[in-house]
C-alpha cells in the first residue's frame, strides 16, 4: 500500500527578530522531516515562502 506524500509550509519568528520559511515532508504515517531556513527580515521570508509555494504549486502540489 502506498502512502500519499505530505508537504506542508509555514512562517515562524525567533525571539531576536528573525523570520523563518519552515516545510515539512513525509509520507501520511511518518514523522517525516523539517527544515528551516532563516532570514533577518520578515519581508525576506515572505517573499522566499511565496516564491517556493509558486514552484511547488508549478510541480503540482496543491494548496
């Protein structure tokens, strides 16, 4: 039985002012994996969480 893959994204903000671009992937049923990538501004992270949403969207993953 295969088991669909998940992929989830999302903002997250440290104590000192920085911005993370936080994803998530795995199989339905498994811890899966996470990385964050960390910037100094929150505009940054925004602009870098919808320029990786617009390729994983191209690619066909759905929102």
């Amino acid at each position: 039985m295969q088991h669909a893959p998940v992929l989830q994204f999302g903002a997250r903000h440290q104590l000192f002012g920085e911005c993370g671009v936080v994803r998530h992937w795995g199989r339905i049923g498994a811890s899966g994996q996470t990385r964050t990538d960390w910037y100094r501004e929150a505009p940054e992270a925004e602009t870098a969480l919808q320029a990786l949403l617009r390729v994983k969207r191209r690619r066909g993953y759905v929102s």
